[in-house]
DNA sequence: TGTACATCAGTGAACGCGCGTTCACTGATGTAC
DNA sequence: TGTACATCAGTGAACGCGCGTTCACTGATGTAC
C-alpha cells in the first residue's frame, strides 16, 4: 500500500496536527502512540516510518503548535490578546488553545530537548507581543519585553489555576474575570480605570 | 506482620506524605504505586490496606500539600510571599514545592473530585494572603481578594513558565526576575519605582 | 494477670491490560532501461 | 512510452515491560474470658 510523496507528506503533517491537538487535551502520557495513530486515521504501525519515537512526537508536535502564532497572536495587539487568551472560551477548548498553558507543567518534567522547544515557544511569543507592546515616551527599551513576560506569566497561570478547578466551579470564572481585568488595568495609555472615576 | 495502630496511621500518613513529595516531583502518571510504596519503605501490596485507589491517594495527597499552607504562606506577608514563592530555589525543589504550580496543569485532566481538592486549595491561599493584602484608604472590601488571585496566578505561571525551559536556560531565570520584579513593583504603599525616579 | 483466639497491616506472587516498539508482509509508487 | 524491478508508506500480529489491582498468606497486635 505505498503511497504518493506527497501523500505520504500530507499523512506526516496530519499525525503531527493531530497529536498537537491529543496533546494539548489529554497531557503527553494520556496519548498513546496507537490512540493517536488511530484518531488520525491509520494503524499504529506506521507511525515508526515517520517518528524516530514518541518523545520525537512530542517535541515536534510542540514545535507546530506553540510557532503556529498562539490563539493567533500575531493579528493582536496586547489588549486582544489578553480578551482572547484569559476567557472561558480559551480555558473550555484545550486541544486548539495555548500549548503553553496545556503543556507547560508536563515539559518540566520532560527531556532538555523538549524543554528547549518550549523556551523557544515562549521566547518567540515574548518577541512578538513585545513589540507591540503600547510605550509611553519615557519607556525603557525592554519595557516592552518585561512587560509581556509578566502578562503572559499572569495569563497563563490565570488559565492553568481556571482549569484545576471543577467544571461549573464559580472560582474557575472569577479566577479568569480577576486577572483579566487586572491585566487590562495594567496596561499603560488608558489611564488607570479605577472605581473612583465618576460621571 | 502486624503492627500497632499507632504505627499503622504513621505510616499511613508517611506514604502520602511521600507520595505528594514524588506527585510533585514527576507528576501522578510518573509515580507508579510499586514506585512510591518502595520508597516509603513498603511492598506495593499493603497499599490498598490504606487507600481505595491510586486516585484516591492522588486526592488526599493533594489536599496534604495543599493544606500544609504552602510554602508557608501563613507566616508571610505578601511581599514575602512573593520573595520566597518567584524564586530559582522554589521553581528547582518541586517535589517541597507549591502543588499548584507542579500540578495545577495535570489536575485539568483529573477527575472533578481531584480538582475540588484544589480549587480548595486555591480558595484557601487566596483567603489567607487576601486578609493580608496591603491596603490604602480607599480601598474596596473585596480588592485585597482581586489583588491576590491575580498575584497568585502571576507566581504559579511564573514559575510553570520558568520550569517549562531547560536547566541553565538564561529565559528560565529572566520570567522568575523579572515577574517578581514586577509584582513587588504592582504592590501599593512603596509608590512606583520606576525608572525615572532620579536624583 | 494469663491464656486462646480473632483481627488485620504488611508481604510478595500473580492477574489482565495497555503501553512503546519491532517486524514480516503488502502492494502501489518511483525508477532504470 | 512501455516493461521490470526496487522502494517504502502503511498494515496488523507480536514483543517485553510496567502498570494498577487482587489475593492467599504471615505473624504481631488487640480482645475476650
């Protein structure tokens, strides 16, 4: 049953989504090699043709989703990051959201080379956010740069403490409208919108 | 064998002391029952003398680290917390660590049981350091709350984040610099030190 | 207090099961002439 | 372009292994008299 380059191309990068996706909702140990293989529409067998070994797998598929500009960061700006990262829409829908916040507690306990990916992850989302990160006149130049480290530290934990708790739990929600609004509030040009502003 | 029971709620209580240390370290699918009940110094057999289930333990071995005031928030302020919890010490001895920070991300795939068990665990650190919150004198009542759920989801994603990144990763130290950096400088009461305080 | 018996914490072999990985095989694709 | 053969993506049975859990057994502890 040989099949096409191409094809055989196309299968490769299937496995590689779809385990991005298994990953993402279950944890790295969740996903066996034969599930996986099955969900993407073959036997398990031929999985060897194109991964070396499951921690390949693993740091590949890491790779593909955590470059695949999370939950679209590229098209945002800081603000429409952190209204489409920290929502229940992103805690409720693991398996398209960021990998970061799926994944990071596994990769600490995972090999150097998979950790490097994740740093590059992390570094690059850093860049990218960073730049647009809105400055005042009297900004230091990695101000930028500090400041999208500690909101994706902040939107990232809001997430990963949201999704620990029960379904349905009120704490789940508050965790994630708390930091939300905190992050917003943090940012500079609006000016701080305080409860004492008045009519 | 038997033995008095006085020992045997001792060593009832060693193992799942033992066992939130090891859940901590490699998370629950790394710990294996055999595993944890040899290094507690037992034969895997008697295990389910003391426990129904491996999830089960997982449960009150949760709730044990989770309890035992974490990191010993009790006895800290919050710029303490901060200066104990955001640090290179506290992110390299996972296994005497914050749970939510080293499971937080595995327990969004447990049961809802295993996630009360933390959202209790979150609920209680929140309330503990909210009371502590400084605050000024137009302070509303529940903002010492709002300040601490955003401070606690800032330092657990610190340091997932840091973790996330390979040993010796310069990226690593940065988050936990710069993130404790920051929510030291997000503190009310010093006033802003920014920049461009001069002389 | 001393004796006889029931209890049960701890032991270690055994269970079925699913895991990651290997391998002989298939047959369409790619290549050489 | 047409034929002959090598390649190799995908198949599915099989591998050893470690997992969570069960169970018959041991023998000191706890209890009844």
């Amino acid at each position: 049953m040989r099949v096409t380059k191409a094809q055989a191309q196309a299968n490769r990068e299937h496995i590689v989504e779809t385990a991005s996706e298994m990953f993402r909702e279950r944890g790295f140990d969740g996903v066996g090699v034969a599930d996986l293989m099955a969900a993407a529409g073959f036997t398990h067998g031929g999985f060897y043709k194109h991964f070396g070994s499951k921690a390949d797998l693993m740091a590949e598929a890491s790779a593909c989703s955590l470059s695949k500009s999370m939950v679209g960061a590229d098209s945002l700006d800081v603000p429409g990051f952190i209204n489409v990262y920290v929502t229940r829409e992103h805690r409720d829908r693991r398996s398209n959201g960021c990998t970061l916040a799926a994944l990071g507690g596994d990769a600490a306990r995972q090999s150097d080379d998979l950790r490097t990916t994740f740093a590059e992850g992390i570094e690059q989302l850093v860049r990218t956010l960073g730049e647009k990160y809105p400055t005042g006149p009297d900004t230091a130049a990695d101000e930028g740069r500090k400041q999208m480290i500690d909101l994706l530290s902040r939107a990232v934990g809001a997430i990963v403490l949201s999704r620990a708790c029960p379904d349905d739990s009120a704490l789940a929600d508050e965790i994630l409208e708390v930091c939300r609004a905190e992050m917003l509030a943090s940012l500079p040009g609006d000016e701080v919108v305080s409860d004492s502003v008045g009519p």
